[in-house]
C-alpha cells in the first residue's frame, strides 16, 4: 500500500521535472500597455492578461498598466478579463510597449465560466448540471458577514448552524452535522478533517480577501470526483499570485447576543490581510492571515429528551427522569424501586448547563502561503501551505468543545492550460478537544459516585431520613438530599476539576479526545482534446488516498498494537462532442474506484444541453454516486453516554453478546417500548414482572452485517436562458433520485443477563433499563427515494439586481418503514430567498438585501438517539449591507447585519438559538476598481 503511495509520488515528481525541458527556444514578444474603463475611462486595476492557451501572464497595476514577455511564437492572442468587465482578445503579432485596450462592462447575468461541472471550463448556460457561482465581486458584496455565509442565499444550497465556528452546506437533502455526503474543495484540497470526518465549514479555510471564486454543484458528481461527493460538490478556488497582486487589509467590528435573556452583548473583532507580489512573470509568492473572535450563540434548549417521557411536561422535580436538551450528565439513569409497591421508578442525576461546561469564546486563526514558479509557458509549478487553529463547539452524537484544534495542508502542484498533477498531506490535531457530555458525567462522579447518588436519592425518597427533618416522596428533596456536596459552576473547586477531567484522555474518568490523522492524497487529469477535437474531447484523471487513523484509541478502535490505516484509489474518462451544428452537447463520464475495504464500482454519468436558441438552453442528465464508509463508520468505537458508538468492521462488536428483542437488529425506539410495556404491565397489576414476562417476545441476538457503501441514482432534467433583451436569467431545474444502501445506525443492547442462559432475565434487564445501548453503523434494509424542483430568477435594470429562488425537497419513504430504519433526511420541504442590490445606487453608495425563509422540518441524529420527532419549527431571516466605496482610497466601508430583525431561531435540534450579528468593515484593496 505505502509502496503504491510513493510510486505515485514518483511519477508527480517525474513530470515535475519533466516540465524543466519544456522552454521554448522563441525570441522573447514583450508587450506593455494600458487597460481602461471604455466608459469612463478610469484605469483598471487587476486585470487579467494572459497568452491564450498557455500559463503565462499578468496583470495590471493600480494604475492599470502592465508588462508581458512571452516566447511563444507570433502571432498570438492575448486574454485581457476581469470580473464585470467582458473579455477581449487582442492578436499580437510583435513586441509592442504601447497598447491600450479599454474594456466594455458586460451585463453579468449568464456569462460566467465555470470549471467544477466537467473539470473543465464551460459556459454556465451550457453547463450539463445545475451549478451555483459566487464571484469575487459577489464575494465582496454579500449582505452577510462573510463569504461563507452568503453561500446559503445560492439555489438549491442548505446551510446550518452548529456554533458560530462551524458552518455546515449542503444540497438534496439528507443533511447532517457532519455531512460526509458533501464534498468540499479549496484549491483541490479536500477542506475535511481526516479523522472526524466533517467538512470545517470556513473555521479553517478560505479568507474573504483571498476567495476568488465558489462553484457549488448540487447532487451526485461520484462520477468526476470519486467517493463522497454524494450530495454536492463545493470548490472554492483563492487568488493566484501573478493575477492579483498588492497589499489588501480588512477589519471588521460586530456585536452579537443582543438582547439576549442568558448572555450581556458580546462584540466580535476579525482581521485579515493578504500580499502577493510577481517577479518577471516567472516567479509569484502570497500571504494570507486572517482572525476572528467573538462570543458563541448558546445552545440553552431544556426541553425534556428523555426516550420514556419524551414531551411530557414537567420538571425534574415531577419528572425524575428528566433529560433536559442542553443540559448534560443527566443522561446517568436507572430505575429505582421507590414506586407503589416497589415498582420501578427512572431517576436521572443532576445535569449541568452546557454554557458551564465548553468554552463559548470561539475563535478561528488562518494562515497560508503559496509560492508559483513558471517552469515554462506551458507549466507551473506550486508550492502551498494552509495552517488553521480555532475554537467552537461541534454538535455529532454529542456536543464536542473543539478547543485549539489545528489542522496544517501542504500541497505541491504542477499545472498547465491542458493538464493538472497535484499530491498534497492533511495533518489534523483535536488539541484541547472534549466531549462535553462525559465531563459533565465525570464531574458528577467527580465528587459521589452514581451507586451512591442513587442510593442516597432512593433513601430519602422513601423517607428513611426522616429524623433529619427530610419529606418522604417528594422528587425536589430527595434530589437536593443526594445533590449534597455537588461542585458549583463558577467555584475554584469546579474549575479545577473542570480542568483535569477535560484534559484527561480516558472517558472513563475524563473527556478529551486525541486525534493526530493524517491523509495523503494524489490526483492528476489531462485533456486531451488538442488531440482528439475533431471527434471527441477527451479528459482521463486518477486519484490515490490513504488514511492513517491516531487518536490513541480515544475514537477509533485503534489501541496500542492496532494501527489503523486505509487506502482507496480511482480513475475516470470524460468524452464529449458537439453536434447539430453546436446547438446539441453530449457528454459522458464513467469512474472506477476502490476501495481497500470494498469491492470496486463502476459510477457512469451523462448528460445532454441542447441550446434552442442562443440564450435558451435546455439540459438533462443521469448521474451516480456512491460514499464509501468513512473512517468513523468503519472504526469508531466511542462511548458517548446514551450508547457506544460501533463501527461496521466485524471485529469491533464481536464478543459484545449484543441483542435485540424479537428481531436480529433493533432501534432504540423498540427496546425502550419494550421496557415500558413491561413496567407498566407490572405497577397495573398484571401480574409479576416475570409473569409478563413469559407473554412477551424473549430478546434474541443481534447480528449486523459490515457495513457496505451507499448509492445513489439521479435523474434530472433543466432549462436556462436569457430573457427580455438579457435582463432577465432564469434557472429551473427538477430531479429525483434512488437510494440503496442507505448508511444508517442501528442499536441493539448489552444485558447484565447472559441471554444463552438467562433469557426472561435478559429481558428483565431492558425492562428495568439495566443494558448498555450500542449504535453499529450499517445499511438501510429499504430503498428510498427524493425529489426536488427549484426555479432562480434574476432581473438587472439601470444597475438594480433583483432576484429569487425558491427549493422544494422530498423525502419518499414508502410503505411499512421501520421508524429506526429511517435515513435522517433534516431537509425543510420549502425554502425560499428574495435578494436586491445595486452596488452603485448613488455616488459610490450600493446596499444589498437578503431575506430567508424555510419551512418546518423533522430532525433526526445521534444527539437524540431513539426520538425520530424533533422538529425544527420554520424560520425568517433578512441579512442587509450597505457600503461606501472611496476609490481615491482604493477601500470600502461596509455596515450591515445578519438576522437584522433579531428574530431567533434554530436550525439544528440540540444546537445554538441564533439571533442577530451586527457589523462594520472597511477593507483595502490596491487592485480596488
């Protein structure tokens, strides 16, 4: 496996090297000049100059002048582009030092390029799936408070909020806080934490000064880019060296928690610059830092989760099994004989209070270099390196604090106008993270243990105290009798203990998790249509990943002696042609992958565009995906209170005596029911415990198969075109997709009881509560389908942008579907977004408004094990901006808001209640136009 690694390195470095011979023994053609605003003749800084077909280039100054010198043969032609402007093309036949080009602007709706649909450039009307851009003009002028955010105004695109710091996106439904069906690139890089499995969001990625472009494209794209890229693909791409250069600066000042019940208002302080600077048009280097901090959005929610009780009002004092959302440790519950008769009664510890337990002062540090050196005109050679740290809070099966937790990228990459090679290393470190729900468990037993918490609550329930003045059955005093010593937030004694518990790697008594994973990546495509044009045009790519797993045993079952490591690799074709006289495209693609634990798979996708007339283009489309398990799905084992997380891998649950009450695997929903009827059936009367018993269904071992990827088909039909003399661009598409393999998690318990030998007890221990719950990662026994529509229009007039989208999902499950068998779909059915702005409304003055609506949707997770009924109540936002350009200045002053209203909201069943971000920038940019 590692040798395969290093002949992949090999051959990199070999064409690395190759390139050196590649320099054209042309007399240099230098060209110097000018470029303008054809319409107000202002100078344009930042403009793209380049030799069409080849990587050399430039751009312009702040004065708008610039210099080439090339060896390619005359006659040529030279690109001149730049955002908003439409491109030119000059043929330049000698050495020139005087030539003066003025650019027109171009009305921007429907003449974007995009890359990411068929990895290579194309119209965006003509592209043969939906694909949704951000430009570095859009970027600039999103209302929201960063580029990031301003992705969820894009169609199709749902975005949600588990913390400030952490900013989840996805398409098509079946989102998560995780979301390994969505694929995110920066620069070629896979922006995932290796480990954890999870795309970071913007915590450790792209600054808004260095983000050139975003191009997102919804549903399935395994076809081009391999596993995982399920639900989407996002690719966001920085600025190159040699195309922007200068200094640019931006700060901002916020505030956010305005007005909030729990927290005084806290502001926020972000910071960035970026340099970049070229020499000869041969060698160009770039720094980038970026740092924000602010107070997090609390998660504060005390509704009642208990699984038996889950709804019931009450309190702890009527409820003693309450388990409220956002309050932790008091997930340690057992039933007690303290009810009429001795029956059974749940009773649940003391919890504390999430804001008591993980640090809300978040914070994200990003930091990059890139050095480009132009071995030829036909290859660049890059060198890049990307550092992040910060702090926020992470919602999965539990609420994690993820506490100076880094990651570092290295990259090296060899490209040309027909060809890419690139292998670059992840480097991940958890840092000071923990689980914030084992420290609160742990604080607890800190200071008395659960057998004896118990004990003491049951003895002053039953009155056994009673000399000491204490009320028999009364729930609030035998609680406060027990709760006697408990550490206090905000005492010496508690923090302390805080500290040592989440900085102890044993869960068993501590919290913090280890995760130093390494990934290890290589890809490569080249095009070959210079060759094959008059047929076809044709592109081969391939790929080679490899996971190594360390988190010390902390996460994944690799303990001492058991060194975990994965590889997987691909390879793809690509072919397409034009026919009926260019008004008919065709396009199609197969894959094939591997993966070290899987059979290999075949993931074929195609497409048609037929272009009516010039601006009337219709497309359709048949596309595949798969996702591998992850690493996580694969190799967990993790205890994360409510149950233990498992692994598909055979080996992890074998010799766990694992069952399931009449069926060979069962939800959590079903032990619990079972447990319930049980009770109920004893404290009415029925008879004993164990005479109902002998009428019920004894427990059976549970066997899980090994967990298998998951597919999917989609079909999708689309239109796009320019209406009413350009002015109006609208975008429609529709799609339904079938899902096999679903991968899902399953849970089955572990009784006190040997069921081989004890089956009525066995089942006794569930009635009592008296198992262990497992979650095992598997797949859905059933298919399921979705299927969606979404319609964006966009009207420009005299400089006003007015535009809509609006996205429709559905989940379709069909008949006797088992509750636990589920796959969370988290998706609103409808959601809409209404969007105007004019950037220069008056005298350098522009705005932008945004507002949002999304309807109700159910949420479903590991936080929540068991309760399939979460809903997320429906929501409204309007983000606004308005800025001030001072171009004598070459900078922008911005005020603006997200959630101006302050209306708040939640997007994620167990995650933070957001409210409103209030904002001024100014940013300084030399290549300001």
């Amino acid at each position: 496996m590692k040798h395969m690694l290093h002949w992949h390195l090999i051959l990199f470095f070999f064409s690395l090297a190759s390139a050196f011979n590649q320099v054209s023994a042309q007399a240099p053609v230098t060209i110097a000049g000018q470029v303008t605003n054809a319409k107000t003749s202002e100078r344009l800084a930042g403009v793209n100059v380049y030799v069409k077909g080849k990587v050399t280039g430039t751009s312009t100054d702040s004065r708008g002048a610039f210099s080439l010198t090339t060896t390619t043969a005359a006659p040529f032609a030279l690109v001149f582009s730049i955002v908003g402007f439409t491109p030119q093309e000059v043929v330049v036949s000698e050495s020139r030092s005087n030539l003066n080009i003025s650019l027109s602007e171009a009305a921007l709706l429907g003449s974007e390029v995009v890359v990411s649909a068929s990895r290579v450039e194309e119209s965006i009307l003509r592209s043969p799936v939906s694909v949704e851009k951000l430009d570095s003009r859009a970027i600039r002028e999103t209302p929201a408070a960063n580029f990031y955010d301003g992705l969820q105004n894009l169609k199709t695109v749902d975005m949600i909020t588990t913390s400030l710091g952490f900013k989840i996106v996805n398409t098509r439904g079946f989102m998560s806080t995780s979301n390994n069906r969505f694929v995110q690139f920066i620069d070629g890089m896979d922006n995932q934490a290796p480990g954890l499995n999870l795309p970071l969001g913007n915590l450790v990625g792209l600054s808004d000064l260095d983000a050139e472009g975003v191009e997102i494209i919804p549903g399935a794209a395994s076809a081009l880019y391999g596993p995982n890229a399920f639900n989407g693909v996002l690719s966001m791409t920085s600025k190159n060296p040699f195309d922007y250069q200068g200094f640019s600066a931006m700060v901002r000042l916020g505030v956010n928690h305005i007005n909030d019940s729990e927290v005084a208002a806290k502001p926020m302080y972000e910071a960035m610059f970026r340099y970049a600077k070229a020499y000869r048009n041969r060698f160009a280097f770039k720094v980038n830092l970026a740092y924000m901090t602010a107070h997090d959005w609390h998660a504060n929610s005390t509704e009642n989760v208990d699984p038996l009780t889950f709804r019931q009002p009450g309190t702890p004092a009527t409820n003693p099994a309450y388990n409220a959302l956002n309050v932790y440790g008091d997930e340690a519950v057992t039933s007690l004989p303290i009810g009429a008769g001795g029956a059974p009664v749940r009773v649940a510890r003391t919890g504390y209070n999430e804001r008591d337990l993980v640090d809300y002062d978040t914070y994200s540090l990003k930091a990059d270099a890139a050095l480009h050196y132009r071995l030829s005109e036909k290859a660049e050679a890059i060198y890049q390196y990307k550092f992040g740290a910060g702090t926020s809070v992470y919602q999965g099966a539990n609420r994690y604090a993820i506490k100076n937790f880094r990651l570092q990228q290295h990259k090296l990459e060899l490209k040309g106008a027909h060809f890419f090679a690139r292998a670059y290393a992840t480097l991940e470190n958890a840092g000071d993270s923990y689980d914030s729900r084992f420290l609160a468990l742990n604080l607890n037993r800190a200071w008395k243990s659960d057998q004896q918490w118990f004990q003491e609550y049951a003895v002053a329930y039953l009155g056994l105290f009673e000399q000491q003045g204490i009320t028999p059955g009364d729930h609030a005093v035998a609680r406060n009798f027990a709760d006697r010593g408990r550490l206090v937030p905000g005492t010496a004694e508690y923090d302390r203990e805080l500290t040592r518990i989440a900085g102890t790697p044993d869960f068993r008594v501590g919290a913090q998790f280890k995760d130093q994973t390494k990934m290890y990546h290589t890809e490569g495509q080249y095009d070959f249509s210079q060759y094959t044009g008059s047929l076809l045009d044709v592109q081969v790519g391939g790929s080679y990943r490899l996971y190594d797993l360390n988190s010390d045993g902390t996460i994944f079952s690799d303990t001492t002696g058991n060194d975990i490591t994965m590889y997987e690799y691909g390879a793809y074709v690509q072919g397409s042609r034009m026919l009926l006289k260019d008004r008919l495209k065709i396009t199609g693609s197969v894959r094939y992958d591997k993966n070290e634990n899987f059979d290999g798979r075949f993931t074929p996708r195609a497409s048609a565009v037929f272009s009516l007339a010039e601006n009337h283009h219709f497309r359709t489309s048949f596309q595949t995906g798969f996702r591998n398990p992850t690493t996580q799905d694969q190799f967990i084992f993790l205890n994360v209170g409510q149950a233990i997380l498992v692994g598909g891998v055979p080996s992890n649950s074998s010799g766990l005596n694992l069952y399931g009450p009449g069926s060979n695997s069962i939800g959590l929903s079903a032990v619990q029911q079972f447990g319930t009827r049980v009770a109920q059936a004893v404290a009415s009367g029925a008879g004993s415990a164990e005479a109902v018993l002998q009428n019920t269904a004894v427990l059976q071992p549970a066997t899980v198969a090994y967990v298998q990827p998951e597919q999917v088909q989609a079909y999708e039909i689309g239109y796009k075109s320019l209406l009413f003399n350009k002015s109006l661009l609208a975008d429609l598409n529709y799609y339904y997709s079938t899902y096999q393999n679903f991968i899902l998690s399953t849970t089955v318990v572990q009784t006190q009881s040997d069921i081989r030998t004890e089956p009525q007890a066995a089942a006794f221990d569930v009635a009592l509560g008296r198992y262990q719950p497992y979650q095992l990662y598997t797949n859905a026994a059933q298919r399921v389908s979705a299927q969606g529509a979404a319609i964006g229009l966009t009207y420009s007039y005299k400089g006003y942008s007015l535009g809509g989208n609006a996205n429709w999902n559905k989940l379709d499950l069909g008949k006797n579907v088992d509750p636990d068998q589920v796959p969370a779909f988290n998706t609103p059915e409808w959601k809409y977004n209404l969007l105007l702005s004019n950037r220069d409304v008056y005298n350098n003055i522009g705005f932008a408004l945004t507002y949002r609506w999304s309807g109700s949707y159910n949420w479903q997770s590991a936080f929540i094990a068991g309760i399939n009924e979460a809903i997320i109540p429906s929501y409204s936002t309007l983000d606004a901006q308005v800025s001030y350009k001072m171009p004598a200045l070459k900078s922008i002053l911005k005020v603006g808001g997200s959630n101006v209203t302050n209306k708040r909201f939640r997007q994620v069943y167990g995650g933070p209640t957001i409210g409103a971000l209030y904002y001024v920038s100014f940013t300084f940019d030399e290549l300001l136009n």
